[in-house]
C-alpha cells in the first residue's frame, strides 16, 4: 500500500499561514446545491448563493484544488444540481448518493473523499442545517479540520442559519465565507494567476470589479502617448 504524499506546506518562514487553509491539503465539496431546494432558501438571496458557489468552483479549477459534488436524489423534488458548478469547474468529480440525507452516510462519497488524501475540507451546500451540517460533524469526527462556507450555503431561515452556526462552533467545524476562503488560498498578488484572482473578487464582491476597472482606465490613461 502507498503511503500518502506529505502535502507542501504554505507556512512561511514568518509564521504567516500556519492558522490558515493549506490549498495543498484541501478538498473542496459542493453538496447538494439543487434547484428545487434553492426555492426554499431565505437567509441569502439565491443570486448571492448561486455566485459565491460559482466563484467558489472557479477558484478550485484555477488552483488544481480537487473538488467532489453529490446529489442525494436529483431526479427527485430537490431538483438536479445547478449546471454552473460542473461549467465551472469541469475537474469536479459527480458522486451520486442512493437517497441518503447525509452525503457521509454514503460509503462512495466517503470514498471518493479519502481517496484524495487530503485533510483539509472545505464544504458548501443546501440546507446549511442538513446537507452541510450533517457530513461536516461526521468528517470532524473522523479527523478531518473542516471548514462550512455560509455564504455557499443556505437554509429555510435565519434562525435555521444561526443555531446551525452554533452547533458548528460547538463541533469543531470552522464557519466561513467565500471571500475568506478565496482570500486563504490566494495568498499574495505575487503569482502567476493573479489576474483570473482579480476576477473572483470581483464575482463575490460586484463593487470590487468597479475599482478593477477604474484601476485598469487610470493605466490606460498612463500608458496613452504624450
């Protein structure tokens, strides 16, 4: 049996990184973002958790970070998966579950997770209180650090939202936002992706793609002849 590969470390010499997402320890999974459930959606507008979820797929293709998506029945009520997330990122990986209400119930799922060898996961779905909470305790249980990205994710109320944070608190699973994880992983403008990262910002933050292209105008200006 192979023994799995030690993950590059993303702390530096400074200390900087050490209490943040490694990208190179990190599996992202999407878990039942379905149509018919966005309809029953009330703490964020579903514009807002359809983007973040996009943006959140894209930042995974980008930077090569294994992604895994599942659907407990799609042919059912709840509603195939929204198209955008595998248009996004055409590396995700579809497990299909067999009705299970919690995707770590799901022996392929959980396969298909430590498969990839990594410890670090990064979860996303709809209902927060369900679909994320649910296989988010049992993967901390397990051994695995766990992070919930609210704004990727959504539930029937606010209260719903707020005593799922909670309990994720009180579990050990890490809540977060796709503007933090986008922030986590990317790390310093000093790489070679950094203009496609500009281009996330501006997906989960609009008024930030305002200041890309006041920015990008003041260069032309600079760079038109005298």
């Amino acid at each position: 049996m192979s023994t799995p590969l030690t993950p590059v470390s993303s702390v530096l010499p400074t200390g900087g990184g050490q209490a943040l997402i490694n990208p190179a320890d990190t599996l992202l999974l999407l878990l039942d973002h379905q149509a018919g459930l966005f309809q029953t959606v009330k703490d964020i507008e579903i514009d807002d958790l359809r983007r973040n979820t996009v943006t959140l797929a894209k930042l995974a293709a980008l930077l090569k970070i294994p992604t895994i998506t599942t659907a407990s029945e799609p042919n059912g009520p709840n509603g195939p998966l929204m198209p955008e997330i595998h248009e996004a990122a055409p590396h995700a990986v579809y497990v299909p579950r067999k009705g299970e209400v919690n995707a770590w119930d799901n022996e392929d799922f959980v396969a298909a997770v430590k498969a990839t060898g990594r410890k670090t996961l990064i979860m996303a779905g709809v209902w927060t209180s369900v679909c994320v909470m649910f296989p988010a305790l049992d993967a901390k249980a397990a051994g695995f650090q766990v992070y919930a990205v609210i704004d990727a994710s959504g539930d029937p109320s606010d209260l719903a939202s707020r005593t799922t944070l909670a309990r994720f608190i009180q579990g050990g699973v890490v809540p977060t936002s796709t503007n933090a994880v986008l922030s986590e992983v990317h790390r310093t403008w000093n790489r070679p992706e950094a203009g496609e990262l500009a281009k996330l910002y501006g997906l989960v933050s609009p008024n930030y793609a305002a200041v890309m292209e006041s920015y990008q105008k003041a260069q032309d200006v600079v760079r038109q002849p005298k």
